[in-house]
C-alpha cells in the first residue's frame, strides 16, 4: 500500500467482505505465508491483535484455538502462545471423515498407494541411513516367525512405514500419516485374507525381503519389481472382494425381485 490510508481503505474492504473469524484467520495466514511468523516464533498478546484489527479479543481467542487444535499453534502457560507445526493428529483426523463421507473404497487406496510407495522406496534407496535399514531388516525377521495374521499385519504395517519414514521426503510422510487409519484397516483386511492361503502368505513375505533386498542393493529395478508383485498379490485379493461383493449385491437384488 503506498500509504496508511489505502492500507485503512484496503483493511475496512477486507473487513466488510468477510466474516470476522475468516479475517482473523486470514491474518494469521497472511503472517506465516510471507514468513512473517516462522516456526517457534512468538505471537503478539491477543489485545494487540485485536486492536491491530479492529475487532474483537473473542474472535482473535476463538481462531487462535482453532489453530492449536489443527496443531499449528502451542499455547504455553505463562509465556504466551508460539508458531509450530505438528498438524499430522488433525489432518488425519480431517482426511478419514473426508473419506468416509465420500465412500472412498479400497480400490481407490491400493492405487494411491501403489503410486506414493514407489517413489519412498526409490527415495529410500538414497536418503536411507543404515540404522533405518537395520530396523527394516529386524521387523521381516519377526514377521518370518509370526503366524498370527493380525500381529502379521501389524508387522507389515510397521516395515511400510519405515520404508516410507526412511525416504525423508517430508510430504510423503506427511500424507502416509493422513492416510494411516485408513492404510491400517487396508493392510489387516487384506493381510489376514492372504494368510488364509499359505502359498499366497509365503508369496507375500518374498516380495518384502525382495524389496528389502533391492533396498541394500539400490537396485530400483529390482525394488520396483518386488514392489509391483507385493501390489499384484494384494490386487489379486482386492479383485476376489470385489467380485464376492458383486454376488452379493446380485443375490439380494435377484431374492427381492422375486416378491
């Protein structure tokens, strides 16, 4: 703004165009996407940013509370309130509902997953430290010795975790822990099918040593092969829900039609 008065015009514009809670927030924004505000940094006292904006200290209250549920506010007893970011818990939390009240079905989360763990193992490969892959190593040593299919799963869960945390890209592990209820419920479903039949459970753990294997040898070739037939296994498993589904929902509607 050139000067106080546009700035005054360009805030009361502001101001009447939106309800006060969005302007609020939108100050907030504006503070930490200019790098105004940065991580650990102290916010001014509610009554300065309500003077600063005219407008209630309720509606600064209400919107800074706000902000620490979604994980990117630290209220400190006694000190004030600071910038951080750990929104992972509500995110996670937004992301199931979302999903839940689309009915995003399994068919959709194999693919998703598919795409993002293809790129952590290739990333893994390159960023992995050897304590990572040790640990990586340690859970498919335990998982040759559980026959327990839901301790299996919860071991499976554990190496594709890993694979994905060594990868140290930031974004990928970001959207692995929005997706990890639903990944669990995938993962436990399909992982106590698979066990059902031995030579598909045997299948199922060769495929993560060959991953794991590929991993040692930053062979993305390889990897991406084991990790295409660790997907075709749980495709093919996928494909018979969906047809015992389909005979289902044929059945009921054949039985209804009847009377």
């Amino acid at each position: 703004m050139e000067n106080l008065e546009d700035y005054k015009s360009y805030k009361s514009y502001k101001k009447e165009h939106k309800k006060t809670y969005q302007y609020v927030f939108d100050y907030f924004s504006e503070q930490i996407l200019s790098g105004e505000l940065k991580m650990n940094d102290k916010i001014l006292p509610e009554r300065e940013i309500a003077e600063q904006l005219d407008v209630s200290r309720n509606s600064i209250r209400e919107v800074m509370h706000m902000l620490e549920i979604n994980g990117l506010l630290e209220c400190r007893q006694g000190s004030g309130n600071y910038v951080r970011c750990e929104p992972q818990e509500y995110m996670a939390t937004f992301i199931n509902m979302v999903m839940s009240l689309q009915n995003i079905n399994y068919t959709e989360i194999y693919y998703i997953r598919m795409g993002y763990e293809t790129v952590a193992l290739k990333l893994a490969m390159k960023n992995a430290s050897p304590e990572e892959i040790e640990g990586i190593h340690q859970v498919l040593l335990k998982m040759d010795k559980i026959v327990d299919p839901e301790e299996s799963a919860k071991l499976d869960i554990e190496f594709h975790n890993r694979l994905i945390a060594a990868s140290h890209n930031r974004l990928i592990i970001l959207y692995s822990c929005m997706l990890r209820n639903f990944m669990t419920r995938f993962v436990v479903d399909f992982r106590v099918k698979i066990m059902e039949e031995r030579q598909r459970a045997e299948a199922l753990q060769r495929s993560h040593w060959n991953i794991y294997d590929a991993l040692v040898d930053k062979d993305f070739v390889g990897g991406s092969s084991a990790l295409q037939k660790h997907f075709d296994i749980i495709g093919d498993q996928l494909e018979a829900m969906e047809e015992k589904f389909r005979r289902k929902v044929s059945e009921k509607r054949n039985s209804t039609e009847k009377y």
